[in-house]
C-alpha cells in the first residue's frame, strides 16, 4: 500500500466515486453487500473509488472494487482518519493518506470526488453527506450527484422536503443533485449516467480544479 503517493500511475482526468458509510457494519449485513456489489461493477468500469479507508463500508468497497477491475490502472484510494476506535485501515487500500482532523480530510474528499454514494452510516456519514451538500449548495464545489443509497435514507429525504424544504431553509433547486438509490443497481445506472459523458467528453466540471482551498502537498504530486 503506497502511503497517498501516485508517482506515474493515476491520472489527472481520472474520474473518482466517493463512497461514505458506517465503520460499524459487518460482513453479513446487506448494505455491506450492496456496496460490494456496486464497488464491484465500478472497478470493472475502469473508475477510482475514494473512501475513508476504514473498515464496514469502506472495505467493502475496498474489496469489491479489488474483485471488479480488470487493470492496474484503477485504484482504491484511502483517506485514513486517526481516531481511537473503529479505524484501522482494510487491506484492500492501493493508496492511503493518515489525517489527523476531519476537517482537511473532508477537504481532500471534495477535491477528489465526481460523484458520491452515501450508503447507510452515522454520525460521520451524515457529517460527510452534509459536507458534501452545503459545498454543492454555495458553488465552492461542482454540482456533483449525491446518491443516497439504502431503504434508511427514504424518511430522511421525506423529512427534508416536509420540514426544512417546506419551511423554505432551503429551495427545491438544493435536492437537483439529490439522488435516491434502493440498491446498487439504481446507483450504478445513475453512476453510468454522468461517467458516460465524461468518456464522452462532455464539459464537465471537476473539484480539484473549482475547489478554492490548499491542495495537500502529496495530493498535488498526482492529480
């Protein structure tokens, strides 16, 4: 595992899948399997897939799009958080970068991502997909899919648009780029969707070019 160094192998117009989700889930609950199976169809597509780098859904994604690629030339990249408890990076990382604060590695996260999947999780998923959103909401980044996939997101989506939505704390233009996915296959035909245009060549807007922050020194070596 190279220590969030690329030297000559990823490439700068490499299109990446940010993948959020719980530490906590184990190999036998279905969201760890869906993530798998869509981790796994994305390797086979020839896309990065960027994730916290821990274990749960991390590693499933990890795994699944270890199982899925078909070249060397597609990586899992791992955004490490130091805490105490829960993570210990999995090993199937190709690439793995240690931080110390959320807050610069949630920066790395926008710099890196085209499109997010956000599968269930707590309270550091619901952090990342807030992250996500409000950069989204202000234009700081590119209006990136949000694709909340799993039966747990469906009453908080009907919460927003029967609370915040209706109290006008927000427009019916922020849930544009909200996306809802029962399953792996609904993520993955809307994954499709945006990479086919990007292999298309479709003008298309990327976070490490939009993003006004400082690039981390190892990062800038490889995008």
């Amino acid at each position: 595992m190279k220590d969030y160094k690329l030297e000559h192998n990823l490439y700068k117009k490499h299109f990446r899948l940010t993948i959020f989700g719980s530490a906590r889930i184990k190999k036998y609950n279905n969201a760890y399997k869906q993530v798998y199976a869509l981790a796994k169809l994305i390797g086979d597509r020839n896309i990065d897939i960027v994730t916290g780098g821990g274990p749960g859904i991390m590693e499933a994604a990890c795994k699944g799009h270890h199982d899925g690629r078909k070249t060397k030339k597609t990586h899992t990249i791992g955004l490490n958080i130091i805490i105490p408890d829960e993570q210990i990076p999995n090993r199937h990382l190709d690439i793995k970068k240690d931080f110390e604060l959320f807050s610069e590695r949630l920066d790395n996260f926008m710099i890196l991502s085209d499109v997010v999947v956000v599968a269930p999780g707590g309270i550091g998923t619901l952090l990342e997909l807030a992250y996500t959103w409000q950069l989204v909401q202000v234009h700081h980044i590119c209006n990136i899919p949000i694709i909340l996939m799993g039966d747990m997101w469906v009453n908080f989506y009907n919460w927003i648009k029967d609370n915040p939505l209706k109290k006008k704390f927000l427009s019916n233009k922020d849930l544009e780029n909200i996306f809802l996915a029962s399953d792996f296959n609904d993520a993955f035909r809307i994954i499709q969707r945006f990479h086919d245009g990007y292999l298309k060549g479709d003008d298309i807007c990327r976070n490490f070019n939009k993003y006004r922050i400082k690039i981390n020194k190892d990062l800038k070596k490889w995008i």
